[in-house]
C-alpha cells in the first residue's frame, strides 16, 4: 500500500505527492483580478490565487493539464512555468500547441513515468465531455488522467478533468478500478449566452458518479476562485453529504493537503 499525499493549490490545480514523484495539475499560478475570455463570448474573472506561490512549489516532476485553451485550467503564468515542470502531459492538440516536448494523448493512451529511485507510473489518458456535444468544437478536446503503479490496494489514482457525467466516465468505471478521485465540480454554466447548459459537473452529478466508481478516497477541486464556478464548496458539501460515499470524500481548503492510503 502506498501513500499519496494531495495538496490542494487552488482551482483545479493540485499537487500530488506519490512513489517518489511530485506530479502538478493543471497549473493556475495568476495572481486575481484579472478577466479572461473562453471562446464564444464567454469569459470569467479569477477572484482568488494559488494558495501556493510558484516560486515555492519546489521541484516538479510531471504535469497533468486536462486542456490548454481555458484560463481556469491553464494560465499565463502556468504556460510560463511548463519548461522547468518536468513531463507534461495532456491532450494531442494541447501538446501541439504547447510544444516544448509536451506529449499529447488520445483517450485511452497511456504514457509511463518511470526514473531510478521511483515507483514506476502508468498514465491513462480518460475520456471527458466538456459541456453539451454539440458545442464541441467550441469547448475543445479536454482529457483526465488515471495514475497506476504496482502496489495499488484500493485502485488508480483518477483526475477526471473538466467533464459532465456522460458515458464516457461510466467507460471509465468499466475498464478501470478506481480507488480515489480527484474530482472536477464547479457547475461551470453561462447563462447569458448558453443558458442553462452545464460544461462541469455539479456535486449531484457527482454523487452519481461516486455510486458508479465507487471510490475508496474522493477530493474535490475545481469549484472556487473563478466568477464562473455556478457551484461553490457549501451546496456541493451539502449534496455529497447525502451520498453512502460521504465519508469517503475529504474537502481540501487551498494551501492544505490530505493524505491517502492507495
């Protein structure tokens, strides 16, 4: 059994700590204030920053970006930081568009981590859907990530990435034995230009994708800091609470960490 330790940074963005590896998350490093643009009209001011400067994150030795194209996932000063962070990983066209040596992966690719001294990693790149289908070449392609490594008594390490429940996650379940997720929530909606059309899960969702993985660890991100998160940590506290998985799911505040057995 081995123990993962998970920092939540803020957003979406998490440090996870396992095998030897210090493995970073969709890198939000943006100080607030600031208003970005999401294609379409769309657009979200971050109203927090990371709870962890970048100049004190310490040596990094992969990353996992779920996509390229939405401030909230990958930020100016993130992209400034990918040449000193090791292995990047992330989707084909987020790769082509970042270059430096960033592999790109389709869903159900995998790529291994491996380096003397560290538990060897074997990372799937899993299916998601970010919002409706039919706005998917507005939304563009986005990826999550299931980490394996040889040892694993409860399941993969699982980084669902920025996606509605749909059938691609019930995939997800059926090719893959699933012990913690780190899971994207929010309810990202605009309402003003696509009404009520959700592009993240919100925590009821949520919860139904806990009664189908059925999880030994959960840890919610991506659900503060930004003005377009409809969702925020009390009502999805509330929802999850509800679940026959609630005491497995452990809230993260910004800047602190928990730690799992896998």
């Amino acid at each position: 059994m081995t123990a993962v330790t998970i920092t939540h940074i803020g957003g979406p963005t998490a440090l996870i700590e396992v095998g030897g590896w210090r493995i970073l998350t969709d890198p939000t490093f943006d100080p607030p204030g600031r208003r970005y643009f999401f294609g379409w009209g769309t657009m979200s001011s971050k109203l927090a920053g990371p709870s962890v400067a970048p100049d004190d994150l310490g040596p990094i030795d992969a990353v996992l970006i779920s996509h390229h194209h939405h401030a909230d996932n990958l930020d100016p000063t993130g992209v400034s930081m990918l040449p000193g962070l090791g292995t990047v990983l992330t989707t084909r066209k987020a790769a082509a568009k970042l270059g430096g040596g960033a592999v790109g992966l389709a869903p159900w690719d995998t790529w291994t981590l491996e380096a003397e001294g560290k538990e060897t990693i074997t990372v799937t790149a899993t299916p998601c859907q970010h919002g409706p289908v039919a706005l998917n070449p507005i939304t563009g392609p986005v990826t999550g990530f299931a980490l394996e490594w040889a040892g694993q008594q409860h399941g993969a390490l699982w980084m669902t990435g920025d996606t509605v429940l749909y059938r691609g996650l019930r995939d997800v379940a059926a090719r893959l034995d699933i012990g913690t997720i780190l899971m994207h929530l929010g309810s990202v909606r605009f309402r003003y230009l696509t009404g009520w059309f959700r592009y993240t899960m919100d925590a009821r969702q949520g919860a139904e994708l806990l009664d189908i993985v059925k999880p030994s660890a959960v840890v919610p991100v991506h659900y503060e800091g930004w003005s377009h998160f409809q969702q925020g940590r009390g009502e999805a506290e509330r929802v999850l609470a509800a679940s026959p998985y609630a005491d497995r799911v452990t809230w993260v505040d910004p800047g602190a960490s928990t730690t799992i057995e896998a």
